[in-house]
C-alpha cells in the first residue's frame, strides 16, 4: 500500500502543540516534529521514547576508564617503571592516588565525545549527512508536523488532511512515497 | 495545609531519645572510670553538636543561595527547608554548652591549645597562641553564631510576612540579605571549620579543610531535605511538591556527595603526594587507628550516592532516596566522628554504646525540633512571587 506523508506547517509552537494535542486526542499518530529550538513540552504529546543517551554515557564512561587504567598501569608499572612522586613502589594500587585525575579526566572525555557522536548519529546529523528535515524553512522560524498514512490507518488521507487543516496550519504538504 | 505531629512520629522520636539515653547512661556507667572518660563523652557532644548544627546550617546556607540567585523552583519546598533552618539556634545552644564545658576543662584533651600547661611546652601552640586562644576563640565563636542567628531571625520573621503581605519588596530584601549572608558565610563556614574543628589536630594545617567541612554539611542537609520532603509527600502533605522537586533535591544530594567526595580525595592526594611529616601525620595516625572508619566512610559517601542515585528513576523513588539518605547520614556522622576522635582520641577511641547512645538522643532531640518546627507554619508559602513558576516546575 502506497504510504503518503503530510507535513503540516505552522508558525507557533504553541498553535503546533495545542494542535498535535488535539490530534493525539482523537487517535492521530504524530510521526515527527521539525522545530527550530527544543518545544517545552512536545515529548509527552506526542509519545517520544525516554531517551537512551545517559546509559550510552555510563557504558562509555566504563570504556574511558578501564582504557585509562590499563594503558597507564602498562605504561607507567610495566612497561617503563616509573617513580611516582618519590615512591618507587612499582605498584598500581600503592599510587592509585596519582592516576585517579587521569582516570577521571579520560572517563570524561571518553562518556562526553561518546555521547555526542552518539546523539549525532541518533539524529542523523553527522557532518556531511543528508538533512532529515522536510523543509529548509523549519531551521529558522517555521515548525513542521510530519504524519503517515500508514500509522494512521483508522482515518482516510482525506479525513486526516481534514482534521489536520483544522488546527491552525499555515501550509499543507503531501508527498507519496 | 497544617502539619500535625501524629502519635506514630512522636513514639519514634521519643523511642529514640529514650533508647539514647539508656545507651548513653550505659555508657557512662561502665567508662565513667576511664582516663579518657571526660575526653570520650565532650568528644561525641562535640560530633552530635556539629554533625546536627551543620544540617540546619546546610539547609540556612541552602535558602540564601535560594534568595541571591532568584531561583523559582525551590518554593514548592521552601516551608520544608524552612523546618530545617529552624534547628539553627537549638544547633547553637547545644554548641555554646559544649564549648563552655571544654572551656572549663581546659580543652579536655580535644582542644589541647586550651590547656595552658601543654602549651607551656609546646613551641608549634605558642606560635600560634595569639589565634588560638580562650578569649579570641570565643569571640570568634560567638561572631559566627549570631550572625548566623540573626539572619535566620530575619530570613525566617520575612517568610512569614509574606505570606500576609504579598507584593515583592519582601522579595528583593531576601533577595540582598541572602547575598550578603552568603558573603558571611563563605569566610566563616572557613574560619569556623578551622577553630571548631581543625584545631583539634592542633600541629596540623590545611587549606582545604573549610571546604572539606563545608562540602559535607552541604550534602547532609540536602539528604536531610529530600528525605523530609519524600515523607511528607507520602504522608499527603505539599500538594504542590511534584516529582520534578523531588528530582532537583535528589540531583543536589548526588553533586553534593561528589564535591564532597572530591575535596576529600583532594586533601588526601596533596598530602599524600608532598609526602612532608607535618602534613602526613594526620592520615598516618587516622589510617592506624580508624582505617575501616577512615576508607569505609569514603567508599560509603561516594560509591553508595554514585552508583545508586546516577539513574533518573532513583532520584525520583521514595524507598531508594530514604534507604541511600540514612547511609549517607551515617557516612557523614562517621567522617566528623573520625575529624574529631582522631584529634583528640586517636589509639583509644572506639565506637561503643556512649556513642550509638548519643548520636541516637541527639537524632531523636533533632527529629523531634524538626517536625515541631514543621507544624509553626502553613506547608505551602501563599505569596511568593515565583509560587506560580514552582508549581509548574518541569526538568
């Protein structure tokens, strides 16, 4: 079955989220929503998952610091021994102290960058990447709805491109694909 | 919506202060014949005193940070943080008995730079003799404490003005007061930390020690402040609080046991890494003598907080925020227990029934202020300017 897609756009992200409240109400499945900046409050409407990212950061920040353990315990212990601080020890644990800014610093460069490559592909927003956005319009002051036909498949095209025209849009566009 | 102290709250605190005082008289009884007897008992008031005096100081400290920095958030809770204050000048009275006891001990071994026959042979005390002495410590003392009382007085007459009078011009005095209290407090909660408590160790220095202290009052107010907020939520009271409140106070107990956890860590590493004897001796003898206490209470305020409050579920659950807040508590009440027996103790502290007695009548003297404190006043601030901000408030 053919799907079809309507971009309904508005020009207030207040309008857009008593809108999308209004559809949601009636059954509407919001596949998407284009803005310019975050819209307070859109997440619940419109059924955004809880986002994943903090358990990505907590794995990530474990690689950081087994990565910095093991290579500073085989630089600095094994491999060329050194005398930390006037304390020829030759111990991992005996000057664990030393290491544990280095450990920190690494588990946060290792969790931040993680997590940021992360949320870039999550978005498709890596440099060089296609834009994801329907409309050129949506990076400056316009918001933009994204529905599917085949999410909706209660409604006819018609009846939904009724429903959503009723809720204060500025444009209607439709595309099959 | 009024707070009632139920019959269930009132068994509990005086069960606890009955239970602290059978310890306490046990206590007594079999180490009344020890040498260190007076030592021992003026130690473990000088721990409860502070320990106690320090949360409502926290949370005194808390609500001008409030105030200078406009925050809406907090008004939802302000009542809660409010009850917390309110042990201020009982924090103060306990703390004036317990110096006026050392005073007249001579220090009893904890303050040995009172004691005019140590510092007669002591050449580091003399040098230091214009500082530390019985007149300027109380001078100091008394400084700190009423300024301390005096803004609590006007912070606390304020909050009750507005709830009749509205408007915001209560606001914008708040607003001036809590920096300029904020202003006083980051010189003495120093300076405070060095006399009360740094001078125990009387040969030792270092410049963190302020905030060392100040980190861990900070976080055993914010652990105080959830677990009361959580309970009273459940309990039906501040309907306004949401779960978004509670999530903010959760997040400060995790970031506060992480700074706490942090210049901890700083302390020791400076001093471990100089590796000079003036310094190091005084982990030399808190290792030898308190090792369990020593690293157990750090593993316990730093592991504990970060592995189980890093979700965001944690935060916001009642039972995981109350059971991680008693253990912090504990942890906290163990690092000023090793601040001050270490000192003035050292090879011949331990933990006995005298110490669970009197930690337990002072947790129940101090539960039972605080609920107390509770009923003076509507749960719910009326007239705050950023009420509306609260109520909605969404993280």
């Amino acid at each position: 079955m053919a799907d079809r897609v309507i971009y309904a756009m508005y020009d207030d992200d207040e309008i857009l989220k008593d809108g999308a409240k209004k559809l949601v109400a009636k059954g509407v499945k919001v596949e998407e929503v284009f803005s310019p900046f975050p819209i307070h409050g859109i997440d619940p409407i419109i059924g955004v998952e809880q986002t994943r990212l903090g358990i990505f950061a907590f794995i990530y920040g474990l690689i950081g610091l087994t990565l910095a353990t093991t290579g500073m315990w085989f630089m600095m212990i094994i491999d060329w021994p050194m005398n930390i601080g006037g304390k020829p020890s030759f111990s991992y644990m005996e000057n664990m102290l030393s290491f544990v800014p280095i450990s920190f610093e690494f588990t946060v460069l290792c969790a931040a960058h993680g997590m940021a490559i992360t949320y870039l592909i999550a978005n498709r927003t890596l440099p060089g990447m296609k834009a994801q956005n329907p409309d050129p319009r949506t990076t400056d002051d316009k918001f933009v709805m994204e529905f599917r036909t085949s999410q909706n498949k209660q409604f006819t095209a018609d009846e939904l491109e009724a429903m959503v025209k009723s809720t204060g849009i500025v444009e209607l566009e439709q595309k099959d694909i | 919506m009024d707070f009632k102290v139920t019959k269930k709250e009132n068994i509990f605190t005086l069960t606890l202060i009955v239970i602290g005082v059978l310890f306490t008289a046990i206590g007594i009884a079999t180490h009344a014949g020890d040498d260190n007897f007076i030592t021992r008992f003026l130690a473990n008031s000088l721990i409860n005193s502070l320990f106690f005096f320090g949360i409502g100081l926290g949370a005194l400290f808390f609500l001008a940070l409030q105030y200078a920095t406009e925050t809406g958030w907090y008004v939802a809770v302000k009542r809660v943080m409010e009850a917390l204050t309110g042990y201020v000048p009982y924090g103060i009275a306990f703390l004036v008995l317990v110096f006026i006891a050392l005073t007249i001990t001579d220090g009893a071994h904890i303050y040995t730079w009172m004691d005019p026959e140590v510092v007669a042979h002591d050449s580091i005390i003399q040098m230091k003799s214009s500082y530390l002495n019985k007149g300027f410590f109380w001078i100091r003392t008394i400084v700190y404490l009423g300024i301390y009382f005096w803004y609590w007085r006007g912070f606390r007459k304020r909050s009750l003005q507005e709830d009749i009078e509205g408007g915001t011009e209560i606001h914008f005095k708040n607003y001036k007061k809590g920096a300029v209290f904020l202003v006083f407090f980051a010189v003495f909660s120093s300076t405070s930390s060095w006399d009360w408590i740094m001078s125990i160790d009387v040969h030792w220095f270092s410049t963190l020690f302020g905030w060392y202290t100040f980190a861990g009052i900070w976080c055993s107010s914010m652990t105080v402040l959830v677990m009361l907020t959580v309970y009273l939520k459940k309990q039906g009271y501040l309907p306004k609080v949401n779960d978004h409140h509670i999530h903010d106070i959760g997040k400060w107990t995790f970031a506060t046991s992480f700074l706490w956890s942090y210049l901890w860590f700083s302390q020791y590493m400076l001093i471990w890494y100089a590796n000079m004897g003036e310094e190091v001796i005084y982990y030399e003898m808190r290792i030898e003598n308190f090792q369990f206490l020593y690293f157990g209470m750090f593993i316990v305020n730093f592991a504990f907080p970060m592995l189980l409050l890093m979700s965001r579920e944690a935060k916001r659950h009642a039972g995981t925020l109350t059971v991680i807040g008693i253990i912090i508590l504990l942890g906290h009440w163990m690092d000023v227990y090793v601040m001050v027996s270490g000192g003035s103790m050292g090879a011949t502290a331990s933990i006995g029934m005298l110490e669970i007695g009197m930690l337990a009548l002072m947790a129940g003297i101090f539960i039972r202020i605080i609920l107390n404190n509770l009923t003076k006043a509507p749960l719910s601030v009326v007239n705050h300017p950023y009420l509306d901000e609260s109520i909605h408030h969404e993280i």
